[in-house]
C-alpha cells in the first residue's frame, strides 16, 4: 500500500493566492498512487487570528499582561469593540463574498482608523479619484488589517508579517544559533494558534511522510516550529525540508542540530528526492540511493546523499498544480495602493503555473545561474501547456493565471498565445519576460488579444557599461523597444530596477533614473521597483568576485544558510545615500507627478546633473516606427472580425473592418475589396493552414498587376496592420 503523504505550507507566504510548491507535488504524488494531502497553515493562521473570537484573545491576553503598552496602543484596546465588530465582515469583503459592504467602507464611518490611514493625507486626491468604489474600499480594509497587523507587531510578536513571519532570524542566518534558540524558548501567543490549527487540521491523519516547503525566509521559523510539534505527535513518520529557501540557502549545510527538528532536507525540484524517500518507508530501497538528500549519518554527522542514478522527472511529467483541499474561496484580495504590479500580486486569486523549468537565458551575472532551478531548461508544448490551463479553470474556477517563470521565452508565449487563441479559451494572464527585441509590435499584439495583461522585466541598471558588465544581453534600445511593444499593446510593463551594482558610479545611478524618468513620462513602462544589489554565494559574481571588482567580507559560514553575502564595492559610489531617493521619485512617476522636477529634487544632498538627452527614449524608438520587414515564411495573421462591404457592385468600395474594441473604414476598388473580403477570414488564426508572406504574394499576384511589395507600402494597407493585421516569425 502507498505511503500517506502530508505537504505543508508553514506561515506566512501570500494572502490572495496558495504558493504553488505543494500543489504541483500534491498532482505529482497521486499521480504516482500516492495519498497526498496539502495545508496552506499561513492563510489558517490569518483567518483564525484575524476574525472577532481571534482579535477578542488578542485582546484580552494583552490587558492581562503586565507589560506596559504605548499610547497608540491603547487607542487600539479603546476601539476593540469595533475592531472585533467589524473584522468579520471586512475578511468576507476581502474574500469577495460580499461585495455591497464597499459602500459603508468607503464612507470612512464604518473602520476604525489608526496610524495607517495618515497615508490619505499624503497622497494626492488624483489617486484617488480615479479608484472606483470597490477599490477604494478594498484600498481602506488593507489598511484596516495593517493597522492590526502593527499592533500585533507592537504588542505581541515582533516577528509578525502578513507574508513572512520571524524572517530576520532566518535571512544571511549563517549560523543555526538564533534559530535553535528561538525554537527551544517559549512559544509566543501566535506560535500556540499556529499550532493549535495544526493540531485540528491533523487530526484524522496519519501521514508517513511529512513534507514542508520553505519558499522564503519568512517560512523557515514556522516550518521548523511545525516540524518541532509534528515529530512529537507523529513520532514514527519522516519530516522533510524542502522549497526555494533550502535551495538557495542550505546547499553546505553541515549543522547537526537541524536534525533535531526534520529527518531530511531536500534541494532543488522535489519530484524525485521524495519519491527515493518514499521507497527507503515502503522498503523498496535505503538511505544509500537518495537523491540530493542530507540527512544525519550514524555517527551524527551531517552528510549529503546524491547516488540516485534515475534522472529527474521531466517538465512535462511533473504535471499541473493540484490545488485540491486548500480552501480556495477564503483567501484575501488586498489592494497596496503604491504599486500597480503589486496589485496584481496581492488582488485576486491566481492560478499559478510554470510554463517552462528554468531560465533560457541563464547568463546575468547577478543572478543564481549555477542552480538546478535556474540552469535546467526545459520546456514543455503548447498544447500540454494550454490542456493544463483547462484542467486548473475547471477546478479552481478561476481563468486568471500567473505564469512563474524566470524569465517566459517569447516564443514559447507565441505558440501559447495561438494555441489559447485557436481554442477560443477566455483567459487572463501575466509574467515575467526579459526585455529583449523579440518582443516585436505584431507578437506584444498576439499576446495581448490571448488575455496578456501585464509583464515585469528587468531593466536593471539603465547603464549600457552595466548592462554589458552584468551580461544582461539587452540594451537601453531593446529594452525601450520592447516596453514600448507591450505598452502600445495594451500590456501593463512592470521594471525591476537595480541600484549598488559592483562599479555602479554616481553619474550611472542618476542616468539610470533619467532613464526611468523618460520611460514612465512616455507611458512605456506604469510599474516599477528599486531592488539594492545583492550578492549571492551561486551567482558568476560570487563565484568570482574579483571579476567583478569587488571583495567579499562575510558572513563567515558556520554550518547553516549561506546566499546572500556582504561585500566591499571600493570602485562604486555611497549606493546607500541613493536609496530613499531613488524610490521617492519612482513612487511619484508612478503616480503621474513629478516628472519636470530636477533629478536632485529627489535627494537630499547635490547629485551630478544627468548626461542623457532629454529625448534619449524618442531618439532610442526611431527603428520602431519604421516598417519591419517581413520574410516569405513569416504566418500572416487577422486579429479582427469579418469585413462589412457597403455594394460590391459599385467602382468604390467603402469597407468597415470590426474588432471587440474599435472600427476602421476605407474607400477601396470594388476587385481590391471583393479580395479582401475572402482574404481576411482565412487569415483568422483559428483556420487550420496558416498563410505565409509569401503564399499571400501569390494570392495577390492571382487576380493583381501591381507588386505586392509596393502595395503593402500604400497607406490603405498600412491601415489594416495597425488596426488587427500582423505577422508572426516561425521557429
């Protein structure tokens, strides 16, 4: 018989959506006949803590302590009443099951405010008045929670955090000292309601294998204060670590004391290790054939297993995410106002996928290249691709999707975008791409009328010497030309920006946010955020930090978590004095405002004046107006309706061509729009034959004297690519 397996989801990742790690394990594992069940305990853990019977023990334990509470925190304690009076129905709100309540929100006679909502005196009446109620009113429940969330932070743990919880003993956590002291001392309020859910949702198991995943920092703590109580009450079954921050961080693991707590640690794709693990329960192998494994030897040491010789299960076997006994209906849709790619991530429920393992670039000089999850490639085709989007809108109901890919290929997204839109599936999504010239006018339009809504990219540093040294394999020009692509799309652009590369100069960090200046200006890119430079231990740069002119100064490894490391940048500028004003200037070109200030408006000392143009993004888009020229192999594709002919009969032809969203109108001869009008419905990508460039030459060639070349040159043809008309490069 199959072991019973239980993934969890130690507290706290997401609010609106489940991290997918143990959803894609949970299809895997039946799929090869195992019993699998799976616990999101972060979103339990809110919900139980955040509803009125939640917030009156809150209360209470507080006014029971003997600690002395500041000023702020007693204004909260004198408004419990309606803090516990409203909560419930503010979580319904959130959770979308009650949708009239907005009215009384928006209000503001209805929540109790505290220090959150100073941020409305702040913030320019224009935000707001282009938010509609709804949103507005999601907008004051998240502060609302907020509010809370820095009580519980002031008062009961500081720990605490809506999508991490005690995640600074857990980050650059070299050794296991803070955390084992942690774990032995007396659990907090919100470690016993963590645990308290865990007893209650285990109840009626009895799993053979336990298996937590540890995406983040923020996990690690509760994972490991799980795996503490269900070693006690499962003393017989194995306890698993597994998930993104045990791949990045404890790949020299050699600390015994974290086997006091699980049996294995697992890294990279946990397909196969837990599968070997499974066979050493069932009795069909032994420690001796595990697959990236380490476990605590016999003479209590801490020793790496990798002597599996079965490949890794491919991208296509690992399958779709199995959401089944997860309670999809109760997660939150919250709205951070600051950030409209932030709304994405936090407004509205997700179904998360991987359209391909790995990264086909691989070579950012920044990034963990050297790890498996990062450096496998592997795709998988569209059609499987697209059969699993089904499978997951027929389960969760939902058709939104969030591809998590490192970076999405585009054309992997081409054959994805057609083949969704063969099937005439209705379906929303978004991902993460690089900015690079593939990303062409007439593909940024494809992926647009398949449901793309947005793309987040990196633009990094905006330095061409940067770039170059980061080994970005974009430019300034790509990247412009690219946004620009998605933007006229109708694709909502998201940049992740870099500030403190090694070398980074003061003239490079003031053009970088020139260049961001002009993007945001010219309405190319509506999202971004200022990440600091991180060195990490798997990256080329932490391979080789001479390289890249900078010196390596700690941590000193003791046994633990080893990634992200400090270091010494003597050729670079003071990267810290640039932070708050980077991201004060980014927070007001995102809003519309300040762009004709002077650049050092934003800081609080003089910065050197920018040696950009003024028309840098202009002069950058020249190519992109110009016509792009089209191969005989390229498909030719109509993204619009039929065509409406007034009377054929007559020498002068007025058509109206019709899209979902908008109508064109041209005077055409009667010969020119009779062709047209049996042209146009067999370049519909739903036809089976595709038509080329060059079988559409021949097709006019038939019943015309002119060239085509020229006649694609005319305004009247011109007209028809800029409404639906597009070619698509073939593989």
């Amino acid at each position: 018989m199959k072991a019973e397996v239980l993934l969890i989801t130690p507290p706290l990742t997401q609010l609106n959506t489940p991290y997918p790690g143990t959803a894609y394990l949970n299809y895997f594992l039946k799929s090869q006949g195992y019993h699998a069940s799976q616990l999101d305990l972060g979103l339990d853990l809110i919900l139980s803590v955040f509803s009125s019977s939640g917030l009156g023990q809150v209360f209470n334990y507080l006014e029971e302590s003997s600690e002395a509470l500041s000023l702020k925190a007693k204004k909260t304690l004198a408004l419990r009443k309606d803090y516990q009076s409203t909560i419930d129905a503010v979580i319904i709100f959130l959770q979308n099951k009650d949708l009239t309540l907005a009215q009384r929100i928006f209000s503001r006679t209805y929540l109790p405010e505290g220090d959150r909502f100073k941020i409305l005196d702040e913030l320019s009446s224009e935000i707001f008045g282009k938010m509609a109620v709804q949103d507005f009113a999601r907008f004051l429940a998240t502060l609302f929670l907020e509010d809370l969330g820095d009580f519980i932070r002031e008062n009961l743990d500081a720990g605490f955090g809506f999508s991490r919880y005690k995640e600074k003993i857990s980050v650059a956590a070299s050794s296991f000292d803070f955390l084992d002291d942690a774990l032995q001392a007396e659990p907090s309020f919100l470690d016993l309601k963590m645990l308290e859910i865990l007893g209650d949702q285990v109840s009626e198991l009895n799993p053979q294998l336990i298996a937590l995943s540890i995406p983040f920092p923020g996990n690690l703590y509760g994972g490991l204060k799980c795996a503490q109580y269900l070693g006690k009450r499962f003393p017989e079954s194995a306890i698993v670590l597994g998930g993104g921050y045990v791949n990045t961080e404890l790949r020299e693991l050699c600390d015994p004391r974290l086997f006091d707590y699980v049996d294995f640690v697992c890294l990279d794709d946990g397909e196969l290790p837990l599968t070997q693990i499974l066979k050493v329960l069932e009795g069909e192998s032994d420690l001796s054939n595990l697959s990236r494994t380490f476990l605590l030897n016999d003479v209590g040491e801490v020793e790496y297993v990798n002597t599996c010789q079965q490949e890794d299960f491919s991208h296509l076997e690992t399958g779709v995410p199995d959401y089944t006994g997860l309670d999809l209906e109760n997660y939150l849709s919250i709205i951070e106002l600051a950030n409209p790619m932030h709304r994405l991530w936090n407004d509205g429920r997700w179904n998360k996928m991987t359209l391909a393992h790995g990264c086909y670039w691989k070579r950012c000089s920044f990034c963990d290249v050297t790890l498996d999850y990062i450096e496998r490639y592997a795709e998988a085709p569209a059609k499987i691709l697209v059969d699993r989007m089904v499978k997951l809108m027929e389960q969760t109901r939902v058709s939104g999707f969030h591809f998590v890919d490192e970076a999405a290929p585009p054309s992997l997204l081409q054959d994805l975008a057609e083949e969704i839109l063969v099937r005439g599936i209705k379906v929303s999504w978004w991902t993460n791409v690089r900015f690079e010239r593939a990303f062409t006018k007439d593909l940024c339009r494809l992926l647009s009328a398949s449901g793309c809504i947005a793309v987040s990219g990196g633009l990094e540093v905006a330095s061409e010497r940067l770039l170059r040294k980061m080994k970005k394999g974009t430019g300034i020009t790509q990247v412009c030309q690219s946004t620009k692509a998605f933007s006229d799309a109708g694709i909502m652009v998201h940049a992740y920006l870099m500030y403190g590369f090694p070398t980074e100069t003061a003239q490079e960090t003031i053009d970088s946010l020139e260049v961001v200046r002009q993007l945001f200006k010219e309405k190319m890119i509506d999202s971004g955020f200022w990440h600091r430079f991180a060195l990490t231990a798997h990256s080329p740069i932490g391979k080789d930090p001479d390289s890249y002119d900078v010196k390596i100064t700690g941590p000193e490894f003791a046994g633990f978590a080893k990634n992200e490391l400090s270091h010494e940048d003597p050729l670079g500028c003071d990267h810290d004095f640039f932070s708050e004003g980077l991201k004060k200037a980014l927070f007001n070109y995102m809003h519309g405002l300040g762009f004709e200030e002077e650049l050092d408006f934003w800081f609080k000392d003089k910065v050197p004046q920018t040696s950009h143009d003024n028309h840098l993004i202009r002069q950058r888009l020249q190519d992109f107006y110009k016509a792009v020229k089209v191969f005989d192999k390229d498909r030719v594709l109509w993204l619009g309706g039929d065509v409406l002919i007034d009377d054929l009969n007559k020498p002068q032809c007025e058509l109206t061509f019709v899209s979902k969203s908008k109508e064109l109108t041209l005077s055409a001869p009667a010969a020119l729009a009779e062709w047209l009008y049996h042209l146009l419905p067999q370049l519909r990508i739903e036809n089976d034959d595709a038509i080329t460039y060059g079988e559409l030459k021949e097709y006019y060639a038939q019943y015309f004297d002119d060239d085509f070349e020229s006649f694609k040159e005319s305004q009247f043809w011109q007209c028809l690519e800029d409404f639906a008309l597009i070619y698509l490069r073939r593989r």
